[in-house]
C-alpha cells in the first residue's frame, strides 16, 4: 500500500503545501504533517446538525484577516452620525 498524499490550503492567501500520512508500520516519511504543517493553525466550525466546517491558516494573519471578514462591520456613515464628545 502507497503512503497517502494530503494537502492543506491557506484559506485566506492560498499557500498550499503536501504532507504524507504517517503508517504505523512504517518509518514516517520526510514530509510527515507534524513537520509541514507546523505553524499553521486549523479552525473548526459548527456549520449545523452532524456538520463542522473545517479551515487551514498558514499564519495567525491570515486567520487574523479571516476572523476579521467574518465580523460585521459598523458603516463609517453611521458612525460619523454622532457628534464627537
């Protein structure tokens, strides 16, 4: 049985990187995730019943820039409505 190729994408920048699934009867391989993947951070999100949403993030920018989409934004407009005291 062939090692299994696996890949994880930045959600925000779209960096890729491959990674081999490590085998327990096997010497890990060169490219194991606990290598390739340090660094990156992985968000889970419930998205309903028996489902979760799950996203990679190649820096804490990134999931900082994504974490910020994710927030309504207060209309500068509005704001301005009221007088500085």
């Amino acid at each position: 049985m062939s090692p299994v190729k696996k890949d994880a994408t930045c959600y925000t920048c779209g960096k890729k990187v491959e990674f081999t699934r490590c085998s327990s009867r096997k010497d890990p391989p060169e490219d194991v995730p606990c290598r390739v993947l340090s660094g990156w951070l992985t968000v889970h999100r419930w998205a309903g019943v028996r489902s979760i949403d799950q996203y990679d993030f190649c820096s804490f920018t990134c999931l900082q820039r994504w974490v910020e989409a994710q927030a309504p934004k207060i209309p500068s407009t509005f704001l301005k409505a009221f007088p500085d005291e």
